[in-house]
C-alpha cells in the first residue's frame, strides 16, 4: 500500500484524551478526502502518546487502511506490435486510423501501435516533443558481450498552466519517481498531475494544444533473447506507453 498523505487523503487529527478509571473506550472522528485522482488502498498511522510514566499503552497505535474506490484507468489495448523480444514493446502510442474496418475493428475501439526502439548504450533518445513537452529515454547495455540497450530512465520536461518548468525523472532503480529532484509518490498542480501505482506511474502534462498528454512509465523484468545463443534472460527495464 502507499502512504497516505494529509491534508490530500484525509484530514489529520491531534486531541487530548482523558481515560477516567471506568472510561474504556473513546472515539474521535478521522474523515478521508474524496478526490479525482485514481489511487491504491493507502495507510496512515494512527498514533497514541502518554507524559504519564505509570501508564502502559500497548499497543500504542494502529495502521489505519484507506480502501481504493476508485475507477482506475488502464492502458490502452495493444494489438499491433513490431517486436523481436519477448517483453517489448518499450514504447506504446494510440494509433489515428480513419476506417477501423481495415483492421476488423468496432468504430468506438482503442487501438494503440508499439515501438521497439533501439537506442546506444547511454545515450539519450527524444520520445516526444511539441516545444512544451519533451520526454527522453536513457538507454543502458546489459552486458559488455551483448548488443541489446534497454531504457533505464525517462525524463519528462512540462510547462504548467502557470508556465513553470517542471521536470520529471523515474528511474528503474526502486522505480523512484522524483520532481524537480525531490523523490515523492504523486503530485498535483498547474494541469500536472502525476501519481505512482507500485510499478507504474501515470503522468498527465497539458501540451503546446492546451490538450492533456497522459503517459504510463512502466517499471517491469523484461525477458529478452540473446541474438547469439537464441537464450532467453531477465532484466528490468521500462516501458513507455502514451494513452
């Protein structure tokens, strides 16, 4: 579970409570916080404290669990993939088609087209870019004796609606996601909203069209064929899909 966060998920609490000798039992009220943002189940500490020496409070305290009621969005359906490796594609966009009956599709479907792109061992490759938005992948090799690079990073540079610069980093190691340096878990401000989901983590940046841009960093153990030997491997790597 995440950790939730107050004032964002609930409204914190600080009271002083007097047990008389018959006294058992006192409650107090701890209110959640609706919001828009699709969220995991989330915890918070519910903490008990005494300047009392002859009192015992065992046990102290309690984890208190925010249940997920939240219609979270998914990825879209991926049907066409131009792959050579088991757990690729590393980058995912929504494909435009004019007749969907071309590919046997309904009118209302979602189809999305997969890139597998093989960029140099650290080196930088530009996934997206519209003078607001630039998104890049940093590739790494995976091992001295094999040509294969995966990305082990993405960066995302935005603009927000009050023209701050704002930039975005996930790294494969924990699959950390920090901003503007900071590591944290999700953020929401100036049409930015970004939100951590264990492995995932959905990004949400206006564009140079004022229109959301809503991208997935996906933090995965990729299975990859070594060319030479035809034997499979495991490493992880990160997907890159735009919803």
């Amino acid at each position: 579970n995440d950790d939730a966060i107050a004032p964002g998920d609930y409204d914190a609490i600080s009271a002083e409570l007097t047990f008389s000798v018959s006294t058992t039992r006192i409650c107090r009220n701890v209110s959640s916080v609706e919001d828009t943002i699709p969220e995991s189940d989330e915890d918070f500490i519910l903490s008990l404290t005494t300047t009392d020496g002859d009192v015992n409070l065992t046990p102290d305290g309690a984890i208190v669990t925010i249940m997920d009621n939240d219609d979270r969005p998914t990825e879209p359906p991926v049907i066409i993939v131009n792959d050579t490796v088991v757990a690729d594609p590393l980058m995912t966009v929504p494909l435009r088609i004019e007749n969907t009956t071309v590919l046997g599709l309904n009118e209302n479907e979602i189809v999305s087209l997969c890139y597998e792109l093989h960029g140099d061992n650290d080196e930088y490759f530009n996934l997206v870019s519209d003078g607001c938005v630039s998104v890049n992948a940093h590739y790494t090799g995976i091992a001295p004796d094999l040509d294969i690079n995966i990305i082990d990073a993405i960066t995302v540079r935005a603009v927000d609606t009050n023209g701050s610069c704002l930039n975005l980093t996930v790294d494969i190691q924990g699959c950390t996601l920090s901003i503007n340096g900071v590591i944290m878990n999700h953020y929401s401000f100036g049409g930015i909203t970004v939100r951590k989901y264990n492995n995932r983590i959905r990004i949400s940046v206006p564009n140079c069209a004022d229109e959301d841009l809503v991208m997935w960093v996906i933090c995965q153990n990729g299975t990859l064929e070594n060319p030479d030997t035809s034997e499979y491997f495991t490493v992880e790597m990160i997907r890159f899909v735009i919803a």
